[in-house]
C-alpha cells in the first residue's frame, strides 16, 4: 500500500505563536511530526506550510515542505492546495496529520491509510475508540461517532451518541453496558479526487452549529468509513502546558 502523509503547519497560533517551531529535545516540533510519519512506512512526507520559516527548518532537517496559502478557511483546504501542487493522481491516499501532534502513533497513520484502500467506496478514512470514562461522555470537547453495520460514519457529534433514553432517565453516573459510544480520533486520510473536490463543497449547517469540519462531507453524500481502535487519543500541543508536557515526555525517553 502506497500512501502519502501531508502535514499542514501554520506558524500562527493564538495560545502557541510559532507552535511549530517550537522546540522538542533539540529539533522542531514539526520535524518530530514528520519523523513518526516517515516511521508510518509512508512512501512520501510532505509538510504543507504558510511560513517560509517553517519551510527552512523542515528542509533543513532532510524533509519536503511546500508553501501554501495563508487564508486557508480550514486544514483541508490548506491540504487540497498541496495535493494541486505536488501533482497527486486522483485515487492517491493522503493522510493528514496534524503539526502539533508529536507523539501521533505513527502505526494509526497506517491503519486510517489501510482502511481507506479496503474501502473504494469511501472517500475518507478516519478512526475512532470506544468511550468507557462517563466524564468523556458527556463532555462536548470529545467528539462522538455513530457507525453503521459495515463500519461507515453515519454522524459525529459533540452531544452524546447514541443516547441511551432508559438508562439515563435513571442515572448519568455510568455508561449502560454494550452502549456503542465512540470517541472519534481527529485523524483522516483521504483519496486525493476528494480534496480537489472539498473547497467547492458548500458549508454545511450541521457543520457550523458542531463546529465539525468532516460533516461538509456526510452532508455531501460522501462515505467516511471509521477504523475502531483501542486506547485513546495521543495529545496534542495547543498550549505551552502540552508543550511543557510533551518535552518532558521526549527528554524522558517516553516519546520514541
């Protein structure tokens, strides 16, 4: 299997300006990135960037980088202009991973990227977990995933679903057994036709009022087939907390 990993690095950042330059036991946060990518057995990696800076520093250290542009609506877009440039063959895979996550198990990489290719009838790939914590469920920062029989997303949710009516008219202190709750992982891999295809989609209302950019595609009648994984997600840095806690992981030792 032949699949291809973008990562889209912005240099701006609210709580994190210059998030992926930002220092990780001696190298780039977004270097570290690539590195677990490489590590996927992805035949190519490319760091899609806004910032000649970031571009300079990914090169440096032996990686490809593209610029892009900086008024990208969303990480998607940002990914569909790479797609364009580096000459993608339409049923190409990509996986997106994300800049800020340096400690991504680059063997869920492979998994979203294989059950795209099992699934040529989807058009994106992504994973979840079962949820087992009550706080996670009813917490409206966790995304939630329903899935159908053969595995394909019917919807993602900030709310708790399914909603198990019984059982939680008589307590929300812990989760009926068998309740299918999944926690989606915010990982995707796409066939590269989709994403020449996704800045012309229209917003989707369910997507502005959750705030989930992968609703566009379930709007659109595109299948988004879910990978079922065990444990739970690996974090991210978005504050100079994660990234506190991160370094002190790699200095450690626990990150490799």
């Amino acid at each position: 299997m032949s699949f291809t990993v973008l990562i889209p690095a912005r240099y701006a950042s609210t709580r994190l300006p210059g998030k992926p330059l930002a220092d990780v036991a001696g190298q780039p946060m977004v270097v570290r990135v690539a590195q677990r990518a490489r590590a996927s057995g992805a035949s190519r990696v490319v760091v899609a960037t806004d910032d000649r800076r970031v571009l300079r520093a990914v090169e440096a250290h032996g990686f490809i980088a593209c610029m892009t542009r900086g008024d990208h609506a969303t990480g998607t877009d940002r990914l569909a202009e790479a797609a364009v440039a580096l000459g993608l063959a339409d049923d190409e895979i990509v996986v997106n991973v994300q800049g800020d996550e340096p400690l991504l198990d680059p063997a869920l990489m492979q998994a979203v990227a294989g059950a795209l290719a099992a699934h040529p009838d989807a058009a994106i790939a992504t994973a979840c977990h079962p949820i087992a914590d009550v706080a996670e469920a009813f917490n409206p920062n966790v995304v939630k995933v329903v899935l159908d029989a053969a595995g394909y997303a019917l919807y993602f949710s900030r709310a708790t679903i399914p909603w198990a009516r019984d059982d939680f008219a008589q307590t929300k202190d812990a989760l009926p057994p068998g309740l299918p709750l999944f926690r989606h992982y915010g990982i995707y891999a796409y066939r590269t036709r989709f994403l020449r295809a996704f800045p012309a989609l229209a917003p989707a209302p369910i997507e502005r009022f959750e705030a989930l950019e992968q609703l566009r595609a379930l709007w659109h009648g595109f299948r988004i087939v879910v990978e079922i994984t065990r444990g739970t997600p690996a974090p991210g840095v978005d504050t100079p907390e994660d990234l506190a806690r991160v370094q002190a992981l790699y200095a450690a030792g626990a990150a490799h």
